[in-house]
C-alpha cells in the first residue's frame, strides 16, 4: 500500500509545484512518471482480481492451441472470447512473442501506458495534472479490465478525426475499439456532439435529462435494450433491482460539473478544447444515465479523456487558493485511494513477477490459480520466442 500512496503523492506534488505554463518544458518528468506506472502495473503478480486469471489462462492455452497446429480462428483466444476479435487477435500474435502469461501482461501493460503518454501529449495543454487526473481515476483499473482498457485506448484515437468531422477514420478506429470490447460502441456518439457549443445552462439542461432519464422507466427501457448488447447479464441484474441507484456515481458527476460550471468563462474554447469539453461532459451524462446500471462507471471510461483535459485546464487556470482547485486535487486523491482500500488484499501487499511465490493469505489465488507451477517458477514458459 505504501508504494501506491507514495507514487499518488510524488505525481501530484508535481502537478501542484511545476507552473501550468512550464510542464511542456519537463517532458522528461512526464515520461518518467508514465514509466514509472506502466512499470508498477506491468511487473505486478496476479494483482487486480480474478479476471487476470481469466485472462492468463486464455492466453495460456492458446499458446497450447498454437503449438499443436490449431488454426488461428479455433484457437481459444477467438472460441472463448466471443465477437471481441481484435483482443483475440492480439492474443494470437503475442503468442508467438512468448509463452508466458506474466509478459503477456507486461506486453499488454507497454501498450496501454503507451496510449496514455501519447493521448495526453496530443489531447492535453497540461501534462503532469492530466496525468495525475487520469491517474486518480483509472489507473487501477488498467491492472484487471484489460479489454475495455484496450478499446479506451483505442478510442481515443478517433477523437482528431472526430473534431476535424472525418467520418471513415473516426467510424474504423471505433469498430476497433469495439473488437476490442463491445461497450465502445457508446463512443460512436463522440462524432455527432463533438463540435457543439453548449452555454452554461445547456449543460445543465442537460446533467439534468439524464439524470431523470436515468431514474425513469424509460431509462430502464433503454438500460435493457442497450444494455443487452453490452452486456446481458449485467443488464438484467441492473434492471431487475432498479431501485437501487448508485449514489457515488451521481457524487462524481455533480462534482465534475461545479468544475465545469465554476470556471467555464475562463476555460479555452478552441476547437480541440471546446470538443474536450462536450466529452467531459459526456462522462458526467452517462454516469448519470446509467446511474442504475452496476456498470455504469465503466460504460464511462471511454470519455475520461475530457474530463482529464478540462480538470487540468480547471486547476491550471485558477489561483492556487481558490477553493476550486484545492478540492479538486483533494477529491481525485481521495478517489484514487478509495480503490487502494476497497479492493484490500487485491492490490496489497504488492508483489512483481520478479519474484517466484504467492503472496500470504492471497484468497484470490486460492481460487483462482488454474497453474501452480507459475508459484515454483515465474518463467517456467518460455518468456521470449519467436515462431
């Protein structure tokens, strides 16, 4: 636990003390602490929860598929995972990398820091507190969901094509990040609202459409319908105890929007940041029209990246006094520790694969773990070929 809270702190020490106007010049910095996390999450053992067994097992028995001369489409990696081809395809082709689940993982984890460097280069006028925001509120989830983190990262790519309104590449990048994991079809709604500009009033006209459609029968229609399609059984659970909103998700959406409301004349309006805010503010909207769903915060990832924009732009405007700011840093640290408590024994003690063994008391491993021999030996399969 003491290796998360120091790295949250030395990151957000440097977005506060490094001057807004300054950070493009400690480009150096910025790469370090993405280094530095990407390390974290790809050295990690079994951390995150029990999809990453899911996950290794998949990857480990089509490596087996392979070896034995099964052709690529009746490999486990697109017999089990169904539909999300690009993360089958992506499993078939690391498999001739290696044999190893734990560098599978670390492959997949370069990849996804990878995204986040390049996304917030391009996408973000203030490096060190976009990264801290993005931080706070996705960084452990980047240990477990790997698909929907995958096809996050993808997405994000069609946001250029979508503010300079081209419809093919934006639309193939989307079905990209779909074949990756099907909730990323909620993105496709990006192209279509990018470009408004919404007046202080609109987007609180619309905060509040989605917060009573989120709570009507209409929203529970709607819930089930495009729900289904993302995910079934999690759609009917939704449905089936509506009553039961989620209180955290309304929390952070009313957060969001006083740091929208709050400083909105003083955020830039060009183009790209004027599209950074309607994503932003995308975020905000389907956490609240899912604020029934159990998956809602997920269904919203795919519009961090305007939240992560406009919150830095929010505190890099400001006064360091102002009450805005110091909330804001305050509740986003709060977030990224409320996961580095609530998942316990998931995260810590932390451990790398550097090392054989398991860690004490490890419930998750217990059982879960479908290979014992990786506790023996880490690199028992073959952590490096090439076919």
């Amino acid at each position: 636990m003491l290796l998360y809270v120091t790295c949250l702190i030395f990151i957000l020490w440097s977005a506060i003390h490094i001057h807004p106007r300054l950070q493009k010049y400690y480009k150096k910095l910025f790469v370090a602490e993405v280094a530095l996390m990407g390390l974290i999450c790809g050295l990690r053992d079994m951390l995150g929860g029990y999809d990453n067994y899911i996950y290794g097992e998949i990857f480990d028995v089509t490596v087996d598929d392979i070896a034995l001369k099964i052709p690529m489409w009746k490999t486990t990696a697109f017999t089990i995972i169904n539909q999300e081809y690009a993360y089958s395809m992506l499993n078939w082709l690391l498999a001739h990398v290696t044999h190893n689940r734990y560098i599978f993982f670390f492959i997949v984890s370069l990849i996804v820091f990878t995204c986040f460097y390049l996304h917030i280069r391009n996408l973000c006028k203030y490096p060190l507190i976009s990264f801290f925001v993005l931080i706070c509120l996705f960084y452990f989830f980047s240990f477990t969901y790997l698909r929907q983190v995958l096809a996050v990262c993808t997405a994000w790519f069609a946001i250029p094509f979508a503010i300079n309104r081209k419809p093919i590449p934006f639309f193939s990048i989307v079905v990209l990040a779909f074949l990756f994991h099907n909730s990323a079809i909620l993105f496709a709604a990006c192209y279509f609202v990018i470009n408004i500009k919404l007046t202080k009033n609109q987007i609180i006209y619309v905060f509040l459409i989605s917060f009573i459609l989120g709570l009507s029968p209409l929203g529970s229609f709607l819930m089930s319908t495009l729900g289904s399609e993302i995910n079934s059984v999690k759609a009917d659970l939704s449905v089936k105890y509506g009553g039961n909103a989620r209180f955290e998700y309304f929390l952070e959406a009313m957060f969001f929007l006083y740091l929208i409301i709050s400083q909105y004349d003083k955020l830039l309006r060009d183009k790209k940041n004027n599209a950074m805010l309607n994503i932003a503010i995308m975020f905000c909207t389907v956490l609240l029209f899912f604020i029934r769903f159990s998956d809602g915060g997920r269904m919203s990832w795919f519009f961090l990246i305007g939240v992560v924009s406009i919150t830095s732009q929010v505190n890099a405007v400001i006064k360091k006094s102002n009450n805005a700011r110091i909330i804001s840093y305050v509740v986003l640290s709060l977030l990224y520790l409320r996961i580095v408590f609530s998942w316990g024994t998931i995260l810590s003690p932390y451990k790398t694969f550097l090392t054989n063994g398991v860690r004490e008391n490890d419930g998750v491993y217990e059982r879960y773990e479908y290979d014992t021999k990786y506790a023996e030996d880490k690199m028992y399969r073959d952590p490096w070929v090439l076919w």
